[in-house]
C-alpha cells in the first residue's frame, strides 16, 4: 500500500491508501525530538509500504531523516508533493504559487473534493490557516494567524503577571460561559473567541462575495474550536492526508 506522511510543524501524521480509503492512521509529536525518532515512529507501522509520499513544513532535517529511515527499512524512497498551479478543478488563488504552504494546498484539494461545494478551509495548528474556496474550486486567498499555543505563549513571554498567575491555576477549564473568572480562564477562553471570531468573519466575507461555505476543520485544536463557531462545520483530522492521496494519485478522482 501507499504510505501518505504529513509532516507538520509540530507533528508527523500518516496513514496508508489502501486504493479507496485511508486507512491504519497514527501521528507523533516531532517538534524538540531527535531526528532519529523516526525510527520509533516507522516501527509502528505495522505494514510495509510499497510507495511513499510526503508533504513537508517543518524543514529539511525531518524530511531527511524519515526519508532515510524508509529507505533503511523498507527499501521505499520518499516522494516530496509540491504545491502546485492547479490540480483538477481546485486552482490555486496565490499570485506566488510556492508560497501557498504545501500543508494548505493539500487540505484544500482535499476539502474542496469532499465537499464538492465552496469551503472555508480551517487547519488550527500551530499557526492557525483559513482558506477561502469558491463552488467551482478557485481558491480565493487566506489568512494566518497565531494558534492557541502560539497566543498563550505571547502572554506568558511579555506579561510576567499573567504568567505567574496562569502558572498557579490548577485544573482544567469549567463550565460553557464565555469570561473567564480566573487568569487561565480568561487567556484560555481569549484564545478560542479571538479564532472562532476570524474564522466565522471569514464564512461571512465569502457569503458577502455569494458563497454559502462549509467550514471543513482539521488540525490539533480542532476539538476546541469546533463547538464555538456559528457556521456549519465538518471535521475532518486527516485532511491534508485526504488531500496528499488525491495529488499523489495525480487524479482527482482518487
């Protein structure tokens, strides 16, 4: 089987395209870690691969280090998916086609033929990335803003109050109102207004513009986010892999 590898700034995901479906998902947290923790991560597969492709944010050291490591093991080279024009129906909205994210170019040819219909492409990692994509597929642009760990590490940096206090809260977060009635509660509920706010003002520049968008959502935070938004959503946490199987098929029909 196809061996598919997202390999993000904080994480590694994988699942294996078994021809119609992905299938045997995992994911590791590769950000601080050795680059020889691959070899923990492939132990694990359960499965040979018979081919192997990858996209890639978080540099050449992981890159090589997966891609030796499947060669040592399996005998597979690792294929590097790039962004590209167009693919299919989906064409890319970036008036410099390399410097839409390869992460985000595969969550939105992903997205785009799940759905089939205009989506607000939603991937809340650690940066948080909102795509905009029009029923006939042409990406209309997005945005980049701090995710929810990016944001509360701002606070504890420059407010040395904040992060003293925060660092004293115990336990998790209680009860559904929206203002925080202690200082983890009020940066962690700022956190997930301030998304969720860019997120639904994103849905309705699209509907402005006569679109009617389904906010498709993936990434880490997405459990998070998710209950808080006002628009329709569907999640989907192996998006950009849903994506990476289709451009390394090299059919949309994949």
């Amino acid at each position: 089987m196809k061996l598919l590898i997202d390999i993000g700034n904080t994480r590694i995901k994988w699942a294996f395209d078994n021809g119609s479906d992905l299938v045997a998902a995992g994911e590791a947290v590769h950000r601080g870690q050795p680059a020889g923790f691959v070899a923990e991560v492939f132990s694990t597969l359960g499965t040979v691969p018979e081919s192997a492709y990858a996209v890639n944010v978080a540099g050449s050291a992981v890159e090589k280090a997966l891609s030796d490591e499947l060669h040592a093991r399996f005998g597979v080279e690792l294929a590097m998916v790039r962004t590209a024009e167009r693919f299919g129906d989906v064409v890319n909205g970036y008036r410099s086609m390399d410097q839409l994210g390869v992460d985000r170019w595969a969550a939105i040819v992903g997205a785009w033929y799940l759905c089939r219909q205009s989506v607000c492409v939603v991937d809340a990692g650690t940066a948080v990335t909102i795509d905009a994509v029009t029923r006939d597929g042409r990406h209309q642009g997005g945005i980049i803003v701090p995710g929810l760990a990016l944001m509360r590490a701002a606070l504890h940096k420059d407010t040395s109050d904040i992060y003293d206090f925060v660092r004293q809260s115990e336990g998790p977060l209680e009860g559904a109102d929206w203002f925080g009635r202690d200082t983890q509660s009020a940066v962690e509920r700022g956190a997930v207004f301030m998304l969720g706010a860019a997120i639904d003002k994103a849905v309705r520049e699209m509907s402005v513009a006569g679109e009617s968008p389904i906010i498709v959502l993936t990434g880490g935070d997405a459990d998070t986010l998710g209950p808080v938004l006002a628009h329709p959503v569907e999640r989907h946490p192996l998006l950009v892999l849903e994506g990476l199987r289709r451009l390394a098929a090299g059919s949309a029909d994949a």
